[in-house]
C-alpha cells in the first residue's frame, strides 16, 4: 500500500472506484429528474446491454494487448465523456452517452482485474485481492459523501448552456471525471503488462482469425471447465439475488422496520463491516484454506442465509445482525471466487474468463435493481408468518436465490465435502487461529510441527 507498482495500481482503483460511485449516484439521479421510474429502468438497462453483448470481445483484447494501455485508455476515455452527462436533457441522449460510459467501464475492469496475479507474489494474491474489492465496494459510502457534498455547493448553469435541473450535477460529473483522469495517471506509471498471446500478434495488424479463435476458445472454456463455470454462474446468480437489497434496503427500513435514517445506516454500515471481517478473515488464514471453490460455495450459502434471516426480523438491531451475517459471507465469496479463478486460469486466458465473469455479474446485478420493484408489486397482499410484507417477500426471495447459488457450489463438490483430506484443512486452520492467538497474548508457542494435525 505504501510503495511499488501494487501500490500505485491499488490508489489508482481507490480513485477511480470512488469516481465511479459518484456517477452511478449522480447518473441515477439525472434518469430520475428525466424520465423518474422509467428513466432510471432506461438507465440501468443501458448499462446491461454493452456487457451481454461485448463481454467476450473484451476478453479477447485483454488477452490481445498491453492491460496497462487498456486500463489508461478506458480512464481517460470516461474521464473525457462523463462531463457530457451535464447536457442531457433527454433519454436518447441519456442511453447514448451510458451506453459509451458502460463500455469504457467494461474494457478496463477485465484487464485491471487480469494485472493483479503480475503485480505480487502467488502467496499474496488473496491478500491483494482484498484489498482490490475493498477499493472497489469500500468506497460506496466515500462517494456518496462525496456527492451529497458536492450537492451542498452553488448551482453551475455554464452560462446557460447547462439544461434546466442539471445544474445541482456540474462539480459532481466534473469531479468524477478528475478522479478518471487521476487513476489512469497513476496506472500508466505501471510497467508494461500484457499476455503470453501478445507476442504472437503480427507485427502489420491484427489478425482476425486468430482473434475469433481466442473468442471461441475462451467459450468454450466457459462452458466445458466446470470449476469455471459454476463459480462463474453462482457469482452471477448470487449477485442477482443480493442486488435486491441496493434497491428495497431504504424502503424495508423505514416502511417494514419503521426505523429513521440513522436506522437505515445502521444496517448498511454492518453490513459494510461484515464484508470488511469476512475479506480480512479469508485473508489472515489465505495459506490455510486449499479448497478455494469450497470455501465459496459455504461463503455463498452463509450470505443468502443472513439476507434471508434478515427479511424476516422486525427490528432494527435484529436486521443489522443478520446483515453482517450477509457481508461476512458475500466479502468471503467475492474474494475466494475471484482468487480461485486467478489461480485455476492461465495468464493467456484469464482476461477472457474474468470478462465473461464481470459481463454476467453486471448483468445480474443491474438486472436485480430493475426488476425489485416490480417484484414488490407483484407479491403485494402475500402474508406467510414473518413475509407479511411484500418488500420482505423480495429480499426473502434474493436471499434464498444467493442460498441456492452456494448450495449448488457445494452440491457439485459433495465428493471433496467427503474427501479425508477436508477434515485436515480444518484443522490447519483452527491450529492457525491457536498460533495467531499465542502471539498475540504475548505467550511462548510450541513449533509449527507440534501444532499440526
């Protein structure tokens, strides 16, 4: 964090995420002041579109050029279109320029993603990986801050070039895109960092053929790798069912918990903190834990289980509880999910895997904050036990969607759960926990050999 290329890689992902949070806030509210309801249905579906349809080509050029360039590239591009946002006064224009944000977005979060295993050492990785989620969901509240200050400020209306009601958003989007320009900075100090399959580019152009071969190829390994694939499809679908929370967490605290906004905060704070536990917990016993896509399947399965249970409390202490319960799990998931991709998956592949990953997750996730509330509709007058409200109904449902996504993790490596081997994991990590205990009363511990099973 202090010094070297991670470092400057790791505040240049703390920069841009947090720049990236202010324009989600802000873009949502322009749809709303545009179009309320449907303005923001038009904008999030434009943020769908670029990764269900270019996904896997950005996977390719990934694999196909220098990451660093197409991190730098993909910064600057949006730090360039983000302040266009400003002058939209219509939906059209509002898709349009989404739309080219969306696809800037996604060319640099695969190669950025696919730079990490270059950038430390292989008994690192887990560490780094979470410290790189936290840049990337930890600063959620800093840009919300961020843009409820920036709101505080003196309208901008540029002369009167600015439309009407846009003005409350010029220092936002052009804060915004300071921070895209700043992290791009910052990554192209980096060293040059690209594929094993770069040196097989011609040197006169780009061959075709051999781009769609690696397209098709990364296809393939998709859908034939079953490590890959479950881990990919239940990241998916568990963000699909968490997502609803984004959307009905405002509206189940005070209408469902009559709780304030303090209530409110409450909840997503713990929750922030059971994300924060779950990431440095899987990161303390990292050399401990060998069955990677295990652990995601239980992390998973835990997560589904809080949001559930939180569904079904009716105070505001009893929900907070249950959502660290999510955090612990879901900050547990991403991280072994991830890790476990990077390690399973060749350097020459790994852009094509992570972008079929982050194109199906922003999917899910985009897809559960559209359809949540119409989902609340849907279930009005459902009254079974505790789902007495529909808004609970919902995030019951979500919950139960992330539960079966880690089930069926598990379900597919029932022979590991059966494994000799799995019983001595848990113990290495429980003789780990006595160890890190020892040290930290100050106590005289025993060797290593006498602690293990």
């Amino acid at each position: 964090m202090t010094s070297g290329p991670f470092s400057r890689f790791f505040w240049a992902a703390v920069i841009g995420s947090t720049g990236d949070w202010v324009s989600v806030f802000a873009l949502l509210i322009l749809a709303d002041r545009i179009g309320s309801q449907e303005g923001i249905l038009v904008a999030l579906m434009a943020r769908v579109f670029p990764g269900l349809v270019l996904g896997g080509l950005v996977g390719v050029i990934s694999d196909r050029m220098d990451r660093r360039k197409l991190v730098v590239f993909a910064d600057v591009g949006r730090g360039a279109i983000v302040p266009l946002l400003v002058f939209v006064d219509s939906l059209p224009a509002l898709v349009a320029v989404t739309l080219i944000l969306e696809m800037l977005s996604l060319l640099g979060q695969t190669p950025r993603a696919a730079m990490v295993p270059r950038l430390v050492r292989p008994e690192n990785l887990v560490g780094a990986n979470s410290m790189m989620l936290a840049a990337a969901y930890g600063t959620i509240p800093v840009g919300s801050l961020l843009l409820l200050i920036l709101a505080g400020f003196p309208d901008i209306s540029l002369g009167g070039l600015v439309p009407a009601g846009n003005e409350g958003l010029v220092l936002a989007f052009g804060v915004d895109a300071l921070t895209f320009f700043a992290s791009g900075l910052l990554i192209a100090t980096l060293p040059r960092i690209e594929s094993p399959l770069v040196a097989e580019q011609p040197a006169n152009g780009v061959d075709l053929k051999s781009t769609w071969k690696d397209f098709v190829d990364g296809f393939k390994l998709f859908i034939t790798d079953p490590s890959i694939r479950r881990v990919i499809i239940a990241m998916t679908t568990a963000l699909f069912g968490g997502g609803t929370i984004i959307v009905l967490g405002p509206e189940f605290a005070e209408n469902v918990l009559s709780a304030d906004v303090a209530g409110f905060y409450a909840i997503i704070t713990m929750l922030g903190i059971g994300a924060l536990g779950g990431l440095v917990s899987v990161s303390w016993y990292e050399d401990r834990i060998f069955h990677r896509d295990l652990a995601f399947g239980i992390a998973t399965t835990t997560a589904g289980v809080g949001l559930s249970a939180a569904a079904m409390v009716t105070t505001v202490p009893g929900a907070a509880a249950w959502m660290t319960v999510m955090g612990f799990g879901a900050g547990s998931a991403y991280l072994m999910g991830l890790t476990h991709l990077h390690e399973y998956v060749g350097d020459e592949m790994r852009g094509r895997v992570l972008a079929t990953l982050f194109a199906l997750m922003r999917i899910g996730l985009f897809v559960a904050m559209a359809v949540a509330v119409p989902l609340v509709d849907v279930f009005r007058g459902v009254d079974v036990w505790r789902l007495n409200d529909p808004t609970r109904v919902v995030l019951f449902l979500g919950g139960l969607t992330m539960l079966v996504a880690g089930a069926g993790v598990l379900w597919a490596l029932r022979s590991t759960l059966r494994s000799p081997t799995l019983g001595s994991d848990a113990q290495n990590i429980i003789a780990a926990a006595n160890r890190a205990r020892r040290r930290q009363s100050g106590r005289p511990h025993k060797r290593e050999e006498e602690d293990k099973p």
